[in-house]
C-alpha cells in the first residue's frame, strides 16, 4: 500500500442513490402466492400490479373508516 493517496480528483457520492430509488422484496406465503398467481394470469396481469391493486383498495378502507 501506498503512504497517501491522492483523491483531488475524485468525486462524491458518485455511485449512491437515495433510500426512496430502493425497493425491498416482499415475501408471500406459497399458498397466498399460488392464489394470487392464479388471479393474475386469469387477467393477464403480473402479481406485483395484482397485489398492489389489492393493497390499495385496503388503505381505501382503512382509511375510510377512520
């Protein structure tokens, strides 16, 4: 290894990207999972959009009974 390196020339936070750009997997139950799959290929649609459609009528919900 060197005593010292130079790094004038380098720049800052060159390969990060914010916390709200990273999305963490989310984990079905296989039985929750072979249900939903099958709904989603019925509409030809992917799970993700399938499951997000579902947890966006529960905020409506919940958030029309508070």
């Amino acid at each position: 290894m060197r005593e010292e390196y130079d790094f004038s020339k380098g720049k800052r936070n060159l390969y990060t990207r914010s916390l709200k750009d990273l999305h963490f997997p989310v984990y079905l139950d296989p039985a929750l999972e072979e249900y939903y799959q099958k709904i989603a290929a019925k509409k030809k649609k992917d799970l993700s959009s399938i499951i997000n459609s579902i947890l966006q009528k529960e905020m409506e919900l919940h958030d029309s009974l508070s």
